[in-house]
C-alpha cells in the first residue's frame, strides 16, 4: 500500500522529470488565458503510439503528452501555443494521485 511518504516521493520524481526538460505553457479556456504552467511536453515514442480516445467515429492519435504537477489546471478542449503551433487538448487521464497526463493534438 502506498503511504502519503511514498506518494509524496514520487510527485518529487514526476517535479525533477518535468524540470529536467521543462516548458512554460499558457492554456486558453473559454477565451480566458490562464495563469502559465511549467510542463514537459514529450512526442510519442513510435514504439508506443499515443492513441487518443475518439469521439463517435472519429479517432486521433495524439501529437504529445503533457507531464504536469497534480496541480496542473487542464481540461479537455483547452488549447495552447508551443513553438508557434497551436495545440488542442482532446484527452486528460482522470484519477491521477502523482501527475496529470493530458494528450494534445497540433491544430494549426
């Protein structure tokens, strides 16, 4: 069984992941900017192909990850802008007690 001693050892190594390779993201939600968040953002792996969940008919394979704190504020259809791209949340894993893990696609 995992203790909060425990619990609180692996936030620290989901903080040092993210801090290794870190980036600063402003999400935009209901034409609301909010405050930036430090993330790591990370492309699938080809052995490992992120496959979004679909809506209806339609599937999506995901184009990153988003690593973020338990504290990370994101939310499915938020979107944010990397490196000039605009990126579109489709996806937040829910239930997470050690890190937040969203999937984006590039929409522009």
């Amino acid at each position: 069984m995992i203790d909060s001693h425990d619990l609180a050892n692996m936030q620290d190594d989901i903080a040092a992941l993210i801090a290794d390779d870190s980036v600063s993201i402003t999400i935009r939600r209901d034409g609301q900017n909010l405050t930036a968040q430090t993330v790591r953002l990370v492309p699938p792996g080809r052995s490992d192909p992120r496959v979004a969940r679909s809506d209806g008919a339609k599937e999506t394979v995901a184009d990153v990850l988003v690593l973020g704190p338990v504290t990370l504020d994101i939310k499915k259809g938020d979107k944010f802008i990397y490196q000039g791209l605009l990126h579109e949340v489709i996806f937040v894993e829910p239930g997470q007690d050690i890190s937040i893990e969203a999937e984006a696609v590039i929409r522009g």
